[in-house]
C-alpha cells in the first residue's frame, strides 16, 4: 500500500521536537505529536507504520493520521501549535446581568417564613421572579461561588 503522506524531519526540525519534548510546560497532546513525528520519520531509516505507533503511545490512528498529515501539508510549527478556540463551545447559561439580579436576590432577606436562603427557595424564586424562564440548583450555586457568596 502506498503511504500518501511521509515526514522526513530536518536537524533543526529534530532539534526543535527534542527541546519540546524535554519541556516541562508543555502539554502531552504536542508531547505525543512530538513523538508521532519521530518514530514516522523516514530520514533516520525505516520509521514504524501508524498501527504500530498507536498500539506503542495507545493513541487513536486519526491521531496518528492527521500529526503526519498536517506537518505533511503545514509544517511542523503547524503541527505542534495549541489549537484554540474563537468562540467557548458553549454559550453561558447566566449572564451578566442575569448575574447580578441571582447576586442581589440571595444577599437580600429571605422570604417570610424562612431563616435564610437555601439554593431550592433561591432556585424557585429565580424562577418566580422571572430573572431567568428555567434554572437549576447547579447554576445558581456556581453562579453565587464565582462571587464568593455562602449561603450559611
């Protein structure tokens, strides 16, 4: 079967995943494509083949597959780049405003009948009040830890 994709590393190319690797700071994702890139390289002689370097690091062969790819058509600083994010993968539930109405509800007294506030009569009322359609005991308990608020 013909390979479609080969990595053939320069020494500087070498040097660069070496001094990677021997990071302390860097994370075992690149770590990994690091290694990826020197067990398939073809310079050094006969590299392993992608079934074998997924069963000696137990990483997955798209893995495998998409490190020599990408340092096949980008290069290597593409290749071992940290991919981000433009946008979280999920929208927040509570904004900032939503936020600060959660924040002054439980700082305020609670309701008649009840010694202090309890995330379920925080939660009901939230909902009663209509700061937010639906919500869970959850949220508002995050929501009152980021601002460093205990309810006891």
């Amino acid at each position: 079967m013909n390979k479609k994709y080969t990595v053939k590393l320069t020494k500087d190319e070498r040097t660069t995943i070496f001094i990677t690797i021997n990071d302390e700071k860097t994370p075992k994702t690149i770590r990994n494509r690091c290694n990826i890139l020197l067990l398939a390289d073809t310079s050094t002689g006969k590299p392993l083949t992608q079934k074998e370097i997924t069963t000696k690091y137990q990483i997955s062969d798209i893995c495998v597959y998409k490190t020599i790819k990408n340092y096949h058509q980008h290069g290597l600083e593409y290749t071992l780049r940290r991919r981000t994010h433009k946008t979280p993968p999920r929208k927040p539930i509570v904004n900032g405003e939503d936020e600060a109405r959660i924040v002054a509800l439980a700082c305020s007294k609670p309701p008649k009948g009840y010694a202090r506030w309890s995330l379920r009569l925080l939660t009901k009322n939230i909902i009663e009040l209509q700061i937010m359609p639906a919500i869970g005991r959850e949220t508002v308990r995050k929501t009152l830890k980021k601002q460093n608020i205990n309810l006891t």
